[in-house]
C-alpha cells in the first residue's frame, strides 16, 4: 500500500483531492492510485469542483490546539466489604506530557497500564478524582468544560453505528444536529462529500452502514467527527480487530488528518514495524506511569542510553513492551526517571531553537515570511517588530530552518475571527474570504425541539426499513391483546369481580412500558 503524499502547502488546496472512478475495491481508496490531485482529471459523478465553487479548500485550517499535562493523577475511590472502608488507589502517578497539533501520537502500552485511562481523563471523561494541570494552548482548562468539548471529540473503539442507514443519510443526520439549520443544506451536503472523499467513501454514499467492512466503519466515525471539523482528536484503540490492510489505511489517514493541523492522540496495543513508523510521537505508559515519550525515531537511541539494546530486525515496538513487562530485568523507575529528564530538555531546547532562530533574522523580507511560520507565538511576534532590518536580503537559511521546526514552543495564540483578519499568511482567509472551517466551528447546533425530531424520523427510518422486526411487533400485539381479551373476557361485569378491572389495566400499562423500554435496553451498551 502507498501511503498518501502529505499537502504541504496552503496553495495545495484539499478541494483538489477526489478519488478516482476507480471504485473496484473499496478498501484500497485511500492510496495514490484512488486520488488525483488534479480536479480537472476526475470523473467522480458524486464530487465534481463545481459543486463547491472551491471553498472547501479552506477546511483543511483548523484551530491549531497543544495539550500540555503536568503532575496529572487519578485516583479512585470505593467501598472494601472486607476491611468496611473506603480504599483509595492511584492509577496514574503524577504524569507530564504534550500533545501538539500537526502530529499524530501514540499511547502505547501493556494491558492494564493506564492508556485508556490517560485518554479518558484528557477527554473529560474521567474527571472525578483527577488532580494536576492541563493546558490547553498554555492556558489552564478543564477538559470537562464545554468549551474544550466543542474544540475535541472522542472516538470509542466500538463503532455504534446505524445498519439501516445510508452513508449519506448518516453522515446529513450528523450536519443537522451538529451545523443546526442556519447553515443551508447545499453547504452540508457539499462539506459532506468533501469528507467522504478525503476519507475514500463518496463511492459508498448509498451503502448501508451495516454492510461495511471494519476498516470503512473506522472511517465512517471519524468521518462523522469530522463534520464539526474539531481541532483534537481522541481514538481509543482505533485498529483493533482490523486486519493488517485496514490498519495500515487507517493510520495513514490519521496521518493525513495530522498533517492538515490537527491534533490526533490514540491508543494502539501492539502495532507492527509499518503502522509504528507511521506516527510521530510516542507516548508509552506502564503502571500509570510514562517510560517514554517522543519522536518514535528516537526510541531506540533513547533505549540504547539505558543499556536496553533493541535487536537488529526486532520491532522496536515489541522490544518497548517486552522492557514494559519487565522481560529484561531493568529497572523501571529509572526509565521513567529518564522519560521525565528527556521530555523537559526536549522542551527547553525547542526554546533554544527558537531564539538562536529570532536573532539569525535581520531583514523585514525575511520576517514578513517568517511571521507566517511564528505567527502562532505571540512573544516571537512581539520581538519580531522591534528589530532594526540592516539587511535587505532574507536570510533563506534561516527560514528554511524556522519552516522545519516543529511549532511546539510557547503559547500559541487563540485564533479567533479578529486574530485571522491580522494573519500576514492568510490563515484566517484565502482568496479574501474567511475560513469556513472556523464557521463549523462556531455554528449554533440544532435545538432540543428539532433534536427531537430528527433523532424520531431516525427511529421511522429504521423501523421501516427492518420488516422483520416490524412485523414481529406487530404480530406480538395482536396475539398479546387476543390473550388479554380471552383471560378478561366478561370480567369485571359484576362488583365481585370489579377488581379485575384494575388487573387489567396495570398488566396493559406495564405491557407498553416494559415494549417500549425494552428496545432501549437491548440496543445500548
């Protein structure tokens, strides 16, 4: 498989990606051989450029979102029958980390090491007993808050999707209830197919949900996400029970997505030698504790430098894991002593690149297109307009240099409609039109009255289309209200038998109560 080429530059617009007519295999839609780059060369019916007059281009500028930790806990809290106590146990043990945007992360551990666990806590989802700091673009947040829920979204391992719903169908639910009906229906219905050909599922618009393979189903809930096009990312475990074909395709769009600026962090059990390269961080994690965390091309060296030695085509993966377990008999607290050590000089010389970087700069040539690459540390933006330009070439080196350094340093700046109009790079617009990817952002959901309606005509849709089920609850009810009829028959007539009358309609109450509830029950996990 060929993973897809990364669109590095804004000129390279995501509104020129369509697949192919090519629809053959459906599980090979994401490679080169299924996306021109070019729009005038396709011959997709479904996703023509003059559908979206271009402005889709813009979907690829999402907020650019770092997730920074420290000294993170989580402790619970439950009732011991034995010792008729409540005991206390810490799961995870002060950990620090970052997550930034542009770079696809992955917790990696044994079972039981707390993955799910961190992830649910960055996710909000565990917030009672969590004790620590966690930033958000440098600012103190709670990830419980709604305003970091609007900027991220959570993706289960268990893929909860509607068998009796069209991909398309699926896909316009989630636009209303997440655009709400300001936005019009052409624009849905434009971003929708946009997604499904970034993702290579335009081809399988009509397609019952329930008749995808694991690997399309993956895709078709980060699609689904994508529709509010959050900045962060959270999977949990989003290649397990794929096969190796489907595992690889799902990492590379995670990659993809990562590369249009977003921030992807998710959890991975035992990834092979390809899918491990695949990512760009690393975040390893035993007993609540982190042994590791960086670029996963310095895991070996960083292992080497333990005296841990990764045999010669060994997965550097497996060997991190059999050092979790404790295979080969090496201390763990000194790894995660070493993790800590690295992380914050990993930092601190990202700081030192950066100002060694700010004082090579000496024409305003040179920071007007550097501005562009800094623009998200408003500290070097502020240093920017106080030099004295003595020179009136660019100094090329040193924007080379700024445009291969990974932007993770400092504050980055909130971007918001009034910080895109000043954007010297055109971030916030292109073309003089504003970002609709900060709109989907921003738009209003649908109400509770229009939420409701929508999620019943959902339940219609589905009921209709499940003959089976629906004649079985029809054939149920007529046989209940026969066997009701013959037991109740001339009961009730006389004041003796008056109380069946209450017999009766207490067992047709709890009858259409226990019906109606029972689908409920049935169907939620």
């Amino acid at each position: 498989m060929t993973v897809m080429q990364d669109v590095k530059s804004t000129d390279a617009c995501v509104a020129g990606i369509n697949c192919c007519s090519n629809t053959a295999n459906s599980e090979t839609s994401i490679d080169k051989s299924s996306v021109c780059m070019n729009p005038s060369s396709t011959s997709n019916v479904l996703y023509k450029p003059s559908n979206y007059d271009n402005w889709e281009s813009n979907f690829n500028l999402c907020k650019q979102i770092d997730i920074e930790f420290e000294n993170v806990k989580y402790i619970v809290r439950k009732f011991n029958f034995h010792e008729r106590k409540f005991v206390t146990k810490e799961i995870l043990h002060g950990i620090n980390g970052a997550f930034r945007a542009g770079e696809l992360t992955a917790i990696m551990g044994p079972s039981g090491s707390g993955k799910s666990t961190l992830l649910n806590v960055m996710t909000g989802f565990r917030a009672t007993g969590v004790t620590g700091t966690i930033c958000i673009n440098g600012d103190p947040i709670s990830t419980n808050s709604p305003s970091f829920r609007e900027l991220s979204c959570y993706i289960h391992q268990d893929d909860l999707l509607r068998p009796l719903m069209t991909i398309g169908e699926t896909m316009m639910l989630a636009a209303h209830l997440k655009l709400g009906f300001s936005t019009s229906k052409e624009y849905k219905q434009n971003l929708i197919k946009h997604i499904l050909a970034l993702l290579g599922l335009e081809h399988r618009y009509h397609v019952f949900a329930g008749k995808l393979s694991g690997g399309q189903k993956k895709r078709l809930a980060i699609a689904l996400e994508l529709i509010s096009n959050p900045p962060v990312l959270f999977l949990d475990e989003p290649t397990t029970g794929l096969d190796s074909s489907s595992c690889s395709q799902c990492v590379s769009l995670l990659k993809k997505l990562a590369s249009l600026g977003h921030t992807i962090v998710c959890t991975i059990h035992q990834p092979s030698a390809l899918i491990f390269e695949m990512f760009d961080k690393l975040y390893t994690v035993v007993d609540g504790s982190c042994i590791y965390q960086g670029p996963v091309r310095e895991l070996v060296p960083f292992l080497e430098g333990q005296d841990l030695v990764c045999p010669s085509y060994h997965n550097p993966a497996d060997f991190l894991l059999e050092v979790a377990v404790g295979e080969h008999d090496r201390d763990l607290v000194k790894l995660i002593n070493a993790a800590n050590k690295k992380y914050h000089e990993d930092a601190d010389n990202q700081q030192i690149n950066v100002q060694r970087l700010l004082s090579r700069i000496k024409s305003k040539d040179a920071c007007s297109k550097i501005a562009g690459n800094l623009k998200r540390f408003p500290n070097v933006m502020s240093k920017l307009t106080s030099f004295d330009y003595v020179k009136p070439a660019a100094d090329e080196v040193a924007l080379e240099e700024v445009k291969s350094l990974n932007a993770s340093v400092g504050t980055r700046e909130k971007l918001d409609d009034k910080d895109c109009d000043a954007c010297p790079t055109g971030r916030g617009k292109i073309n003089g039109r504003r970002s609709t990817a900060y709109k989907a952002l921003h738009t209003e959901q649908a109400s509770f009255i229009m939420q409701y309606f929508l999620l019943l005509n959902r339940i219609f849709i589905c009921a209709r289309r499940n003959y089976f089920l629906l004649l079985a609850r029809l054939m149920s009810h007529i046989v209940i209200g026969l066997v009701f009829g013959y037991l109740y028959m001339n009961v009730g007539d006389k004041a003796t038998t008056v109380l069946g009358n209450y017999v009766y309609l207490y067992g047709t109450i709890l009858l259409l109560v226990y019906t109606g509830k029972m689908a409920v029950v049935l169907t939620c996990k």
